[in-house]
C-alpha cells in the first residue's frame, strides 16, 4: 500500500535562490575576513622586518661611535688623517675626526698598542647617501702609513648593483643623520664644526626609514623614524 506524506515535497526555486544568496554571503564575509587579515600579517611582518633592520644598524652603530677616542695609553699623536692615514694636524680633534650632518669618522686604538688604524674597526668611517637612500660605511686600516683603498659599502638600505635585494630605504632627506652637543647639553652649530669637534659630549643619531615594499593595507610604503643618543665618554677625558 501506498502513502503518500502530507508535507513531503522537495524546495521551491525561490528557496533554493534564497539558500544560495545566503551561501555567497557567508562565503564572501569569510573570504573578506581571511583576505584583511592576510594583509594585515603581510603589513605587520614588514614592519618588524624594517624596525629589526633599523634597529640592528642604530645599536652598531652607536656601539662604534660610543668608542671613540680610546687611548688606554695616552699615546701621543696617534690619531690619523681618515684621507690619506698620515699622522692628523688636528690631533686635538682625538678620535672624532670628522663630524657633520651626515658623515662622522671615528677613530680608537682597540688594540691599545698605541697605533691608530692599524686593527680591524680603528677607524670607522659612516656617511648618508641621500641619491641612493642608504647609509654607507666604511672601515678604514693604515698599512705602513698608507690608506686602504676606498671601500664604502651600503650599510643599511638599497645595495649597489644588487637590485634584486629587497632592504629598506633610508630616507632622512633634510633630517640630519648626526646631532653634536656640548657639555651643557647644547647643540653644536654644524657652522662652528670641525673646531668644536673637541667641545662634543653627546651625539644623536636619527634615522627615517621606509620599507622596501608598500603595506597591503594602505598601498604605500611603510615609514618610521629611529634615534639614539650616545656619550663618547673617551673623547671628554681631559690628559
């Protein structure tokens, strides 16, 4: 015998319509939810990528720059000419030989020989590029009086000749890379330098740098500023 249910009867094509709408909205708020917060990884990921970097340079470089004028031995004339590594006519100026808005060149005897430049990391030389967006360094050794040859090297931001090398952009334009002051806490006038070079007490170190690739969630670069302030406490002992 037969029998037939009263309700039973398969959906209407306005409820299968209405299962798929409701379907393609799930779907899309899923794919809208995994889609920003896949962006928002890929942005936070090159933010920590670009303040590690950034970072890691500032904490180097301010290790170096904090050693200048060391002299366990109180030699004397032992600092040299970054040019040419002959004996420096500004011995006064000690292991900070160099000192503007965007170049610095410290020196230090590490090897406490009483010799200046002839160890690795005696003589340290850093410098802006503002055409190639990167800081470059250099380390400068004296063999026999005589200079090493002329090797400044990206330090942090766009390698030269190696494109393909996504790092990120040192972008301080106008923004000084280095700031002098004095005891007193007051900033030395880039006007009255090299001669106050012996008068620096402190000196900052700003950095702006910007991502090598733009974050997904704004379409542009990422960009963040650095500093740090460091006390050659060497250079201010008076012999």
């Amino acid at each position: 015998m037969n029998v037939q249910l009263k309700w039973s009867r398969g959906f209407t094509l306005v409820e299968l319509v209405m299962a798929i709408a409701v379907g393609l909205v799930l779907l899309a708020a899923v794919w809208t939810a995994v889609w920003s917060g896949q962006r928002s990884s890929v942005g936070i990921e090159r933010k920590v990528t670009t303040n590690q970097d950034a970072r890691a340079a500032l904490n180097i470089m301010a290790a170096e720059i904090r050693m200048a004028s060391f002299n366990s031995l109180v030699a004397a004339n032992i600092w040299r000419n970054p040019v040419n590594c002959g004996v420096s006519a500004n011995q006064n100026y000690r292991g900070i030989q160099e000192a503007t808005a965007t170049s610095i060149t410290v020196e230090m005897d590490l090897g406490a020989d009483g010799t200046c430049g002839n160890g690795a990391g005696e003589i340290i030389h850093y410098e802006y590029d503002v055409a190639n967006l990167r800081l470059n360094r250099e380390e400068i050794t004296c063999t026999a009086g005589v200079r090493s040859p002329l090797a400044l090297m990206s330090y942090l931001g766009p390698i030269n000749g190696q494109p393909e090398v996504r790092t990120v952009e040192v972008v301080n334009g106008a923004l000084p890379v280095f700031r002098y002051f004095d005891g007193t806490g007051t900033q030395i006038a880039y006007a009255n330098l090299p001669n106050d070079i012996p008068r620096i007490r402190r000196i900052e170190i700003a950095l702006l740098v910007r991502s090598a690739d733009v974050d997904p969630s704004t379409g542009q670069k990422r960009q963040m500023a650095y500093s740090t302030s460091v006390v050659p406490r060497n250079h201010g002992i008076q012999f």
